[in-house]
C-alpha cells in the first residue's frame, strides 16, 4: 500500500469500535494499516471496502509480528 495521504494504524480494527474508526480514518482521507490477531477473513473484507487499506493479520504479544505490523504501516 503506497500512498501521499496520512497513514493510520488501527489495531483490533476488524469488528466493533476499532472498524468505525477505521471507516471514519479513511472518509476524512487517511490510508490504513488493518490489524487483527484472528479474524483476518474480516481483515481482508473491510480493507476492500475502504478507499487505500492494507490488513495485517498479527499476535501483538508476539515479537516478530509486532515488527511485520509496523513495517507493513512503514510501508
């Protein structure tokens, strides 16, 4: 995901409050790095819908995620 606009990360941004959020980053023009430790078919869904979106499937207790999660957003 390339792009000039700001880039948000929302983590837990599959169901609930996390994807409002996510939906509203991205109407007011931010790119968004999706995050979820499980439900990555939900992930995969919700970045298609939204303008410039990437999802990351990640455990955040786990090292080696943490750093794939934020070079993706890096990215």
């Amino acid at each position: 995901m390339e792009s000039q606009n700001p880039v948000a990360l929302v983590t837990g941004s599959t169901s609930g409050i996390g994807a409002a959020i996510a939906r509203r980053l991205s109407m007011d023009g931010f790119s968004v790095v999706l995050h979820s430790r499980n439900s990555s078919e939900a992930g995969h869904a919700l970045a298609s819908e939204l303008r410039a979106a990437a999802y990351v499937q990640a455990d955040l207790a786990n090292d080696t995620d943490r750093v794939k999660l934020i070079q993706e957003a890096i990215g």
